[in-house]
C-alpha cells in the first residue's frame, strides 16, 4: 500500500482572517486552471438551464497521479483555519477520497517575545495548522503517525514563533510573494509557490518534509536552523528494509514488549554509518550501546553489563532502533542455532538481493546459499571443521547478511508434556486439575532448594490455572510472563558468567554459556518434589511421569520437576536454558530420558518474529 | 484496503442542517434530540455546510470526540432566498468508529432528499418539514437494527397546502402542457454504478418509486441498505482448493447465483478449482470469480492441493491445539476415520509435532500408521491447514545456470520458463498437466535447477 501523502500545506489563521501560506507540491498547470475558474461570473451571463432529467457527472477523484487535485486555496485554507474549539487536538477530515489530517496549534500572542528595539506590532497570527493531504483508504495507523508528525512541525513552528516571530516573518515573505504573484502580468505567470520556495526557509522545510516522507519514510530537518524535528514512518521504513512485509505501529510495540534478556539485536546498517548519523545531542548510552562489539553475538544482558547499562535502558534503546528501522532482533548467533529459509524470503531469480549478495561475497550464490537453506541447517553443520577460521568466519557473514534481509527465520525446539493417559481418558480431565489448582503454587523456582554454585536467576512463574475444565495444560497466555523483575534481570545478568570457554569456532561460540558445574540435586528430601509435580501436573500426567524409567532416579525426577512447568509450548530450549540456568547437552540429555511423556517440535519464535509482519 | 480503524459502530444520530439565508448553518432537525450539541455544530459548521467547491462529495471528519460523516448538497434555484439551497444530511458516529460503509446510504439518503424537494418541495414546505424528523427516526432505528431500511413517503395528495414542485415550474415554463407529475428520482433511472462493481454488491443501493395509480398521490418508496466492506479475497489459482467454512452455505442454498450453485456440490474440499470446473462443467474463469465471491463472504478458505508428496511444518499454532479443550474436541472429531471412536488426542499432536522440513505426508504414513489410529490423515492436514496448526511448505524450483561458459540451454525450456522463483510445483504442475512424480524427477535430473523450499 501507497503511505506516500499527496500534499503538505500550511496554512494560518488570524487577525485577517484565513490564508494558505505554502502548499506542497503545487502544479502549475492546477493553478492556472484555478485561475480561470476564479474568475467572477458576470452578473449578465446566462444562467443555463442545467438538464435534471441527465444524471450529475459522477464525481471524480480529488487524487491526479498522486498529486492533490480540484481544490483551491480558499477552500483548503476556509477548511483548515479551524475555530479555536478545535485546537490542539488532533484534526482529520476525509472528503471525497482524499483524507486530511493534521494538528492546529494556538498561539498565544503575548508570548511572542518582540525584539525591544524596532517597533514591530505583535504577530496576529493566532492560530497555525500544517496538514498533510493522504489517500482516503490508507490505513489508521498510517493516519495517527501522520498526525504525530503534524503536531510534531506545529510545536517546533511555535517554538520559533515565540523565540524569534519565525513564523510571522516566513508567513510575511510568503503573503508578499502571493502579492506578488497577483499582480505579475498575465502572460509572466509564475507561480506564487515557485517565488515562496525560492525565498522562504519555512516552505523548504515543508518540501523537504515532503521529500523524505516520499523518499526514506525519514525526515530529518532542523526547523529554522534551531529545532530539530525527526520522525519516522515505519509503515514506509520497514516495507523498504529487504523483508518487504508490512509492519504497521501497534505490531512493532508488541513486538518490542516481547524481548527477552536472552536477544539481542541485529544492526540492519552499517555501525559506522548508524553512529555518523545520531545527531550530537544524542543519548550517549545509544553510543555506549553501539560501541559493544559483535552485538550480535552477545545477549541483552551480557550487552547491558559491558555497556555499563541497566537492561531495560538496552531494552528501550533497542526498541527505539527497532522502530527506526535500524536493527531487528535475533537470538545471538551461536552454533547451535537452527535456520531455516523464511517463508516471506523472496525467491525471484534475478532479484536485486542476488546482486547485491555476488557484490559483497565474491564467489557466492546467492541461490545456491538459499537452497542449502531449505533444509534446517545449524551453523555447526556448516562449519565443517576442516574450513579455517577465515572461511568460517566467512560463513557467519553470509548469515548474518540473511538474517538481516530477513531471507532466514530461526526454529526453535518447543516441547510439550502429552503422556497419552491425560490426552484420551477423558474422565481423568478436569477432577485432576483441581489437585494441580490447590496444591502448592509458585513453588518452583523460588524456593528451589537446589543448591547451585551460581545464583539462579529468580523466576516467578504464574501458578498455573486452577479448575480448568477439560484442558490439559496449565497455561499461561503466550507472551505474558510477568515473570522476571527487570532489577531481577540485571542482577542476574550480572552475576551470569560468560561463556566459560571459547570453543575452537572462534566467535562463534556456543551457548552454553553457564558452567553451571554445582547443580547438585538430591540433596533435598522426595517430598517437596512429589509436591512440585503435584502442583504442576494433573493427577494423570504425574501418574504416567512417575511410569518413566527415568523417573525412578531421584536426581533426573527432581531436574523434571523443575523444568516440567516450561514443557507447555511456550518455551523454546533457549529460554528454558536460560531460565533454568542449564546447559544445553543436560537439558536435551533430560528431555531424551522423559522421552515417552514428552513431544517436540520445531517452530519460529513468534514473539520476535511477529513484528515483521502483522496479520 | 480499506480504512481499518476501530470497530463497526452504531449510528448515534442523524440531523439534518441547512444554510440559512439569515442565521447561516443551522441544525433543522435532528434525532436523537441531541446527538451534537450546538458547541459542536458551531465548531465544525465550516465542514457541514462548506465552500461550494466541497458540495456534493462524502465529508467525514473526526474532531471534538465525534465522527460525522455526510454529504453537503445544494439545490440552485431562484426560488431560493440567496438563490441556493444548501443542505447536509450526516450521520453522527462514535470517534473510534468505522464509517466508511455508511458513506453510500448517506449519499443516497441526501440525493433521495434533493430529489423530494425538487418534486415536491420537501424540505421547504412545513408539511414536508414535519414529516422529516419521522423520516430520520426512522432512518436510524432501522439501519442500527437491521442494517437495511425502507422509507416511504407519500407526496403531495391529502397535504393541503401544495406547492408547484419545482419540476413543475420547469416544465410549464416552455409551453402550455397540461401540468403533469413526473417523478425523476435519477436514483431510479441512473444504472447505478454500484450495482455493477461486482454482483455481489447488487443490493447495494437500489431506490425504487412507484407511482399509484390515483393522480393526487404518489407514493416515493427508498430503499437504504449498510453494506459491510471486506478487504478484497485473494487471487484463486487453478492449483487452489476450496473448503467450506461454513454451514451457511447450504442452509440459503438458493441464496446464490446459478453457477454457484452449480458448483457447490463438488467442493468437497479436496477437489481444486481445476477439477472443479471440469466436474461441474462450468468454465474454469467462471468458477474462480464463483469462489472469489465466496471467499468475500468468508464461506470458504483456499488451501493447497493434498498429495502424499506434500510437506508440512508445524506453526506456532499448534500451541492452541495443546490448551483449547474446544479445538481439541473439533480436531478429533473431524479427523476421526470412524465416528464410533475418536483417536487419541496425543497422537494427533504427535503427528503435527513431526510434520517438519523434509517429511512428506507418505513418510508420516508409514512412521505412524494412521489408519490404524483411526486418523484420516488427508482430513488432519485439512484441518491443520484451516486452523492454521500447521501450514504447507512449497517448492520452488529455480534455474541457477552454471558458471560454464560453453553451457547451452537444454530442451525443457516450457519447465525452464518456470523456473524463474515465482512459481512452486503446484502452478507448474497444473499449467504444464504434469503429475508431481514427473516434474520432480525432471527437476532431479537437471543439474542446473536448484529447489527451495518455503
């Protein structure tokens, strides 16, 4: 869909009355059609008989080859110079099939700081209103960021305003160029628009504003060399990122609220090119941030800890390049991480991308890479040990060069807990739950008596749902896990070693980054794990756990009791790796000897992938 | 697409404005007594009665809490005081609300108006004037209600003090003919243009007048109806299969056009649009526009053709297989072989866990056995399809030609033409009349044609 605008006008409201000062783009043959219709009808000319019994032409479009169209500049000024009921507040109108939006802000005359010399009258400009003409059927969210912007210019305009009369005078320059305009010759016509651009600092903002809205989706601009106004619309930005997909406003928030300590985030541009582009007065945690090498290897809280910044301050800033266009997020690189071609991957032969990829890895296809990507590939499995480091080095490149033009998606490995007692009898449904509701919630973890050598990150699972009816699992709603405070997090961000040893792929290192040489289990009696599982299962799933061979062991029942709670499909091996502060060969090791209660399967992670596209 | 804000809501209320030719824009009637208040109207009264050059076009604005949407229309005319009258009838919305579907009946309503009072002078004379709020009333208690409304409206006859329409006036002027009452309600005689977008919009605005037989009395009948907007149905292929998705579809069977009905019995679910028009005997362009307009009233979902061949992955949807108590039951009961047992629920999650990359439907058959199970296993991919638990991963061949210089095209230049990336086996089957079998191994046995798989 089309999110380009078709038309930013200014226009003002004052002491003599309403007058569009800038209109972008103009056409001059518009205006001179506007010209000719202006004309005042003689009062002598014959008043034709219209024909009723003819049907009205219908009416056409206002939109001519995404241009603004059929409107004069007393009409849009009489629409936009609101009454003053109407101000600061968020302004839209559709007519016909064009919709405009805007914010009209108030101005207060007496706050006008008036130089002391000279005498120049107060500014009579009560009231400014920059609106952006769009196509009718452009979607809502489209509309509120148009609106962000809008009110975003207006306030900065104000600012200037009451600063140093910028307004007043631009609007002065632009009035004396309509003037001048009017009173040109006829056959000298140039357009009044024409004269303003060349002459007024105020209408090459707006076209400006225009441009890159129509161009990157980012506008950038310094509103009379002083304020800086930025902004960008995502709805454009992402669609021109290499997925393609159209994200819009509400999806990337959810999505951002989804990330989990254990993410991190992918630079989509170059570092260099980012950093040159921050403006000065930009956060210098941002530049902290940027300044941690292989970002891309390192999860947030490792990010946070080198950083020197609290995880949610990573989070937010994280989020604020996500939306930006400027990163995506990606479980850290590691290799045992599984990809898979992206379902959305364009897979046109003589695509630009091909080009692009030859361009920068010489002797590579991108085709070919694609194809060995059709099956799910681990980046162990590509790094043949025999490669040398550059080549492997090489390998990672090309990857990460797919993840960032979101060729790959990442499975993960889901598991549930189905013995086939629970699933079929369905009379042990629903009486079973009940003992699972009154049993002891929220044991886990918390008071996880399991003495580890390294601190446990604290988890606070929500107990799981009591006195459901016929289901078979305690769930929890997907992606709401009020799980982990963040001070928590960044506690156990801290305290969480790094990777213990750097495996011979270089900085592809693995995951299992907690040595974790102390979880001594069994050390507690037999009881509170039979609680645990009790509080966790219904009766006939614990009694078909309990069959298990494994379970006879004590040590391997109490693991089971603890990991039981993410065996629900919410939680891929990752994070119940880093929720349980396992690793993952004892994890996988734990999973095979439960094997008959237990099915896995392989998906993407959706709170991360679902803010690259929205349903 | 269309505008996606909020959620299809009531009208809240429906006044009708004028230009006053002393107090300028002023409410004349309105329903619910109300429903804006005169801060408002006085506010936005530059967007209700606007410049001449905004008339006759749908305004809708959103401001101060309220969407109004409506239609300025004008009526010239010397008989007018200022030469004009200026009207706007608008239907008052909640600000979160949808309007773009009331947008058609608005217009409707105020050209149906505009007509009136050229007739009869509806909208001038006190006996037209006190009819109208009965008129809006009913306007708004039907729409909301039912959606749909049917106005009539009975000109001239008992209502004593008549003025000469301004019809009449037109025709009396040019001669001596006898007056005679005509009606030109153009709504009637314009082949309105809505009908003819799609039929399934037919119903959109269709105003009918009729004229009884006695001379002092016509009755104007207007019929208003909110159609709901859906984003457009996808483009149906040859290689796409129609399901049903809904029961509807037989309990109105009459409901539906000639060739729809035709066509209904053979999806089955299973059969492709292809097969379809070759059972029913219907042209294959003619069954896709068929189910397209299915597609629109959500009766049915397009889904990939089954083939033992065919490879599925598990979706994150399988998660709501694992807690919906709901799903579960209408999982076992559509994939059931026989009625007289279900399956078991484990085993059927089993078996999606497994589907992933590389695993045909052949292959589950013979790991898991699922006629032994008592699993249909054409209808379990079905319903993971339509539930969206599991979804089909398709081939696409591409032509990846070698870096040899001395390489000359071969001879499947049909199959090569194809390979382009944008077609998946499926397309390419179907176009060429190959069976599956075929074009693999032709695809196998080209070096030059790698496959991907999404």
């Amino acid at each position: 869909m089309d999110v380009d605008p078709l038309c930013i006008i200014i226009v003002k409201n004052g002491s003599r009355g309403d007058r569009l000062l800038f209109r972008y783009p103009y056409s001059d043959e518009v205006t001179l059609e506007t010209k000719i219709k202006d004309k005042r009808p003689t009062p002598y000319s014959l008043i034709t008989e219209e024909n009723i019994q003819t049907p009205p032409e219908p009416h056409t479009s206002n939109i001519s080859n995404g241009k603004l169209v059929g409107f004069h500049d007393k009409t849009l000024s009489n629409l936009f110079a609101v009454k003053s009921e109407l101000s600061d507040s968020k302004f839209e109108l559709k007519v016909n099939d064009v919709r405009f939006v805007g914010h009209p802000l108030r101005l207060n005359p007496t706050l006008v700081r008036v130089p002391t010399q000279g005498k120049r009258k107060p500014s009579t400009i009560i009231l400014v209103n920059i609106v952006f003409a769009l196509k009718a059927t452009i979607n809502h969210d489209v509309v509120n960021c148009y609106h962000d912007l809008s009110k975003r210019l207006g306030i900065a305009l104000r600012h200037e305003e009451y600063r140093c009369q910028f307004l007043s005078s631009q609007a002065k320059i632009m009035l004396a160029a309509h003037d001048e305009a009017t009173q040109l010759p006829e056959d000298g016509q140039v357009s009044p628009f024409q004269l303003i651009l060349d002459r007024s600092l105020l209408a090459q903002h707006l076209k400006q504003a225009y441009d890159e809205l129509c161009g990157s989706g980012i506008v950038q601009l310094r509103l009379n060399n002083w304020i800086e106004v930025s902004f960008c619309l995502p709805q454009k930005v992402h669609r021109s990122l290499a997925t393609g997909l159209p994200v819009d406003c509400e999806g990337l928030l959810k999505g951002l609220k989804a990330l989990k300590p254990y993410h991190t985030f992918l630079l989509l541009v170059e570092r260099a090119e980012l950093l040159h582009s921050l403006s000065p007065d930009a956060s210098p945690a941002l530049w902290r941030l940027l300044h941690v090498e292989e970002s891309h290897l390192t999860p947030f809280f490792t990010l946070a800890a080198d950083a020197d910044l609290t995880l949610t301050q990573v989070f937010m800033l994280v989020g604020h390049l996500v939306y930006w266009g400027k990163a995506t997020i990606i479980y850290p690189v590691c290799s045992t991480n599984v990809y898979v071609l992206s379902p959305h991957a364009p897979t046109v032969i003589n695509s630009q991308l091909a080009d692009t990829f030859r361009d920068e890895f010489p002797g590579a296809s991108l085709h070919v890479m694609l194809a060995d990507f059709s099956l799910p590939t681990s980046l162990s499995d590509k790094c043949h040990p025999i490669n040398s480091p550059i080549q492997q080095q090489e390998q990672v490149q090309q990857i990460l060069w797919l993840l960032k033009h979101g060729l790959l998606q990442q499975l993960h490995t889901y598991v549930y807990l189905a013995p086939t007692l629970t699933l079929d009898t369905d009379n042990s449904r629903g009486s079973s739950r009940e003992i699972g509701g009154t049993g002891p919630l929220g044991s886990h973890g918390t008071s996880s008596p399991a003495s580890t050598s390294i601190p446990t990150p604290t988890v606070h699972e929500p107990p799981p749902l009591s006195q459901e009816p016929a289901s078979l699992t305690s769930q929890q709603p997907p992606g709401h896990h009020p799980d982990i405070t963040q001070d928590a997090l960044h506690r156990a961000a801290v305290q969480l070693s790094h990777p213990a040893s750097e495996s011979d792929l270089g900085s592809v290192c693995s995951d299992e980054r907690s040595p974790s040489p102390g979880v001594t289990l069994g050390t507690t009696p037999e009881l509170s794990v039979h609680h645990q599982l009790d509080s966790l299962l219904s009766l006939a799933e614990k009694e078909m756990v309990m069959k298990v061979e494994a379970a006879q062991n004590p040590e391997d029942l109490k693991l089971f009791a603890k990991l039981c709670v993410y065996f629900r499909g919410h939680h891929h091996l990752e994070e119940i790796m880093y929720r349980a502060n396992l690793r993952r060969s004892t994890l996988l090791h734990l999973i095979e000897k439960f094997r008959p209660v237990l099915i896995t399967c392989q998906h993407p992670d959706d709170s991360i992938t679902l803010f690259s596209y929205t349903k | 697409m269309l505008e996606e804000y909020g959620k299809e809501g009531p009208i809240r209320g429906i006044f009708l404005a004028e230009f006053h030719h002393i107090a300028g824009p002023k409410i004349m009637h309105q329903h619910p007594e109300g429903c804006i208040s005169k801060e408002i109207f006085d506010a936005v009264s530059v967007f209700i009665i606007p410049k001449p050059q905004v008339l006759k076009r749908i305004v809708t604005f959103n401001v101060l809490g309220v969407k109004i949407t409506g239609y300025p229309n004008e009526i010239r005319s010397p008989s007018y005081k200022r030469n004009a009258l200026i009207f706007n009838l608008a239907f008052v919305c909640e600000s979160s609300a949808r309007t773009v579907h009331y947008e058609p009946a608005v217009k409707k309503l105020s050209e149906y108006l505009e007509n009136l009072e050229l007739e009869d002078g509806f909208l001038s004379s006190p006996s037209g004037r006190a009819r109208i709020p009965a008129l809006l009333r009913q306007v708004l208690v039907d729409l909301n209600k039912s959606g749909h409304c049917t106005v009539t409206i009975t000109l001239g006859g008992g209502e004593g003090e008549r003025r000469p329409s301004q019809l009449m006036r037109h025709n009396t002027t040019d001669g001596s003919t006898p007056p005679q009452r005509r009606l030109s309600l153009y709504s009637d005689q314009r082949p309105s243009e809505a009908t003819f977008r799609g039929y399934r919009k037919s119903s959109v605005s269709e105003a009918k007048s009729r004229r009884r037989s006695s001379d002092s009395t016509t009755t104007s009948v207007l019929h208003l109806k909110v159609v709901r907007l859906w984003p457009d149905p996808l483009q149906v292929e040859d290689h796409h299969v129609p399901v049903l998705i809904s029961e509807r579809v037989y309990s109105r069977g009459d409901h539906w056009d000639l060739t729809t009905q035709q066509i209904l019995p053979y999806i089955d679910g299973f059969s492709h649009v292809a097969k379809i028009a070759a059972a029913a005997d219907v042209d294959n362009n003619l069954v896709k526009a068929c189910v397209e307009n299915l597609l629109y009233y959500e009766q049915v979902r397009l889904l990939p053709i089954f083939q033992y061949s065919n490879v599925y992955v598990v979706t994150s949807g399988i998660r709501h297989l694992y807690e919906d108590p709901e799903l579960q039951e209408e999982c076992r009961r559509t994939v059931s072989k026989h009625c007289a047992s279900r399956p078991q629920l484990c085993q059927i999650l089993e078996i999606y866990c497994s589907m992933t990359y590389g695993v045909s439907v052949r292959g589950l058959c013979i790991r898991y056995n699922p006629q032994v199970l008592n699993i249909d296993e054409r209808r379990l991919v079905q319903f993971g399809l339509t539930n969206k638990l599991i979804r089909r991963l398709h081939q696409y061949p591409l032509l990846v030609p070698p870096e040899d210089p001395h390489h000359t095209p071969s001879k499947h230049n049909a199959i090569h033409a194809l390979c382009s990336g944008q077609h998946n086996f499926d397309e390419i089957c179907c176009r060429l009349g190959l069976t599956f079998k075929e074009l693999s191994d032709i695809v196998e046995r080209d070096p030059n044609i790698r496959v991907l798989w999404k």
